[in-house]
C-alpha cells in the first residue's frame, strides 16, 4: 500500500501503467476483505441504531457528494482528452487494440485512472451515510458497489482496451449523479424529472459498456486485436453490467412508473 502511495504522490506527469500492474494484482485480495467489512460495518451501524434517532450529516453528506462529483468531472475531462487525441491521431479503434502503446494509460491520464479504482473503495461511503441517517438501504446500491469495486481491481492488471471507455463512461455518469446528490443535500431546488433522467443515463451507461464489450469481442475475433478484450473478465462484466440493468430498470419502474400508476388510481 505505501508503494501505491509513494508512486501515486509523485507528480502526475510522471505516472507509467507498468509500475502499477504488479501491485493492482497483489491487491485483489484486499478488495475482497475491503467489501466483507463493508457489509460487516453497514449491516452492524444498522441494527445498532434501530431504535435511535437518525444523524442529520447534512453540510458532511453535501461536501462528500461535492468532491466525488469534482473529482469524477475532473477524470472524465482528463482522460477523455487523452482518449480524444488518440482518436483523433490513430483512429477509434487504437485504444480497443493498442491501449498499452497510447498515451491514455500513462501521465495525468494514466494516474487518474488507478485514482478511479481507488475511489471505488472511498465511494463506499455513500452507504455509510444511508445507515447512519437511516435512509432504506436497498439490495442494488451494495451489490453495485460490491460489483464494481471488485471489478475494477480485478481487471485493471489485464488492463484490455474496452476497460478504458467504461472507465471513461463511468467518469461521465459520476460526474452528473454526485453533482445532482449534492444539490439535493445542500437543498438547492432540483426539477423532479431530473431524478428520471439520471436513472435512465446510468441504465444507459450500462448499455454502451455492453456494446463496448461486444464490439471489443468483434475486434478480438475479426483483426486478431489481442488487447481489446481478456476472457473471463469479458463474461464477468457481462454479467455484471446485465444484472446492473435488470436492477436499475426494476428500481426505476417502481420508482417512477408503478408509483405513477398509483397515484392515478388514488
């Protein structure tokens, strides 16, 4: 962890993807033990404040939800810019097929993206502030940060050209979703169909890494692009990204459409 620390604190420009491949991989285990503490402590603060009042965290929920949206804006601009000048220079299919011989896994690109694993495990503090305002805690929010968290470790050493525009589409639907939460916990007026909207780009934003996946595996069949897609992490985000879907539309129909269906009938 400290060498983690040590390469990550030097300055950005400087970031190579080889000096952290070795350490992503031996941190595979910690991501496991890092969620069973996870559901240890959520499910623990739970039970433990059954019959006590809520924690307000207002200006503490507000802060969190300011810097996560700073940061995950701040990641898209960066590596999107360097995903553009690859583009724009060898065409859209390089970083499919080459992204070890771009510039998007290294400098300030490169660095924010091992910033983007990490912050998968800072993100689990979003349920932390559910328990403890005693907000519903529902099945999709810790499978999907379980999900994801595990994920993005596990799959950053076979570091495969389709991982890097799902980072990139994360990075964007990040930056819209903690900016919204922290609208809302500042109390700033947000129009309702917004809450909509948002629900329908993150199911949507699981559809495009679908495509990314298939379309990697067409480049992996068709050119011999050896570097678009590993296998079994092709099956694994596959599964992942499916059951994020059937999830996300369960929670918007109830959300919004049953709940509509409701009302008209009252």
């Amino acid at each position: 962890m400290l060498g983690m620390f040590a390469m990550l604190s030097r300055p950005p420009s400087t970031f190579r993807f080889s000096e952290s491949v070795e350490f992503m991989e031996n941190a595979r285990p910690a991501g496991f033990i890092i969620t069973l503490l996870y559901v240890i402590t959520i499910f623990s603060i739970r039970y433990f404040l059954r019959n006590r009042k809520p924690f307000q965290l207002t200006t503490p929920l507000a802060l969190w939800n300011l810097g996560l949206g700073i940061f995950s804006g701040v990641g898209f601009c960066v590596v999107g810019h360097e995903t553009l000048v690859d583009i724009y220079h060898n065409g859209f299919d390089s970083a499919f097929c080459n992204p070890l011989e771009t510039n998007i896994l290294n400098g300030w690109s490169g660095w924010y993206q091992v910033l983007f694993v990490w912050s998968k495990v800072i993100e689990l503090g979003d349920t932390i502030f559910i328990v403890l305002r005693k907000r519903p805690l529902i099945f999709l929010h810790w499978y999907h940060h379980i999900f994801t968290l595990n994920y993005c470790i596990w799959s950053y050493e076979t570091m495969k050209g389709v991982h890097l525009y799902i980072g990139l589409i994360n990075f964007a639907i990040h930056s819209f979703m903690y900016s919204y939460f922290f609208c809302r916990a500042a109390q700033f007026h947000v129009p309702s169909w917004f809450a909509k909207c948002l629900t329908m780009a993150q199911i949507t934003q699981f559809f495009l890494s679908i495509s990314a996946q298939f379309y990697a595996y067409y480049l992996y069949l068709k050119w011999d692009c050896k570097q678009a897609t590993h296998f079994p992490t092709f099956y694994i985000c596959l599964f992942m990204e499916l059951s994020f879907v059937g999830l996300f539309s369960r929670f918007f129909y109830l959300s919004y459409i049953s709940s509509l269906k409701k009302e008209k009938h009252h």
